[in-house]
C-alpha cells in the first residue's frame, strides 16, 4: 500500500477514534439541557465517517492498491 493510500485511510481512522471520544465525552458529562443532540450527532459523524473508509478499502481493492494476501 503506497503512501497516498495511506494517510487518507490513517488521517479518516484518527478522526473515526476523535469522533467516538467525543462521543463518550458528551454522553459522561452533558447534563442535556444545553444541547440534547449532541451524541446523536458524534455517533453518526462516527458512522459516516466509518462507512468513507470502508468505502474508500473497497475503491482500493477494485484500484488494485490493495492486495488480498492468502494464508
């Protein structure tokens, strides 16, 4: 996997991690009357972001970036 293929899937992973903190953070310390939406809308960045990267592994695979290795 080269290097241009890298850092997107790395770069999307880090903010899939971000996103899910900030979610746990919300859900812990919200007391839900300044904003009730809040988690709601950190899980589903979470999930979008979760279906690009899936998405962008199968653009790679059909590319030929990424090669299935047998074992």
């Amino acid at each position: 996997m080269d290097l241009m293929f890298k850092l997107p899937v790395i770069a999307i992973l880090a903010f899939i991690v971000f996103s899910l903190a900030q979610g746990m953070y919300f859900l812990a310390k919200d007391d839900g009357e300044a904003d009730k939406t809040r988690v709601v809308r950190a899980l589903t960045t979470r999930i979008v972001l979760s279906l690009v990267l899936f998405g962008l592994l199968i653009l790679g695979y059909f590319l030929g970036v990424l090669q299935p290795h047998g074992g």
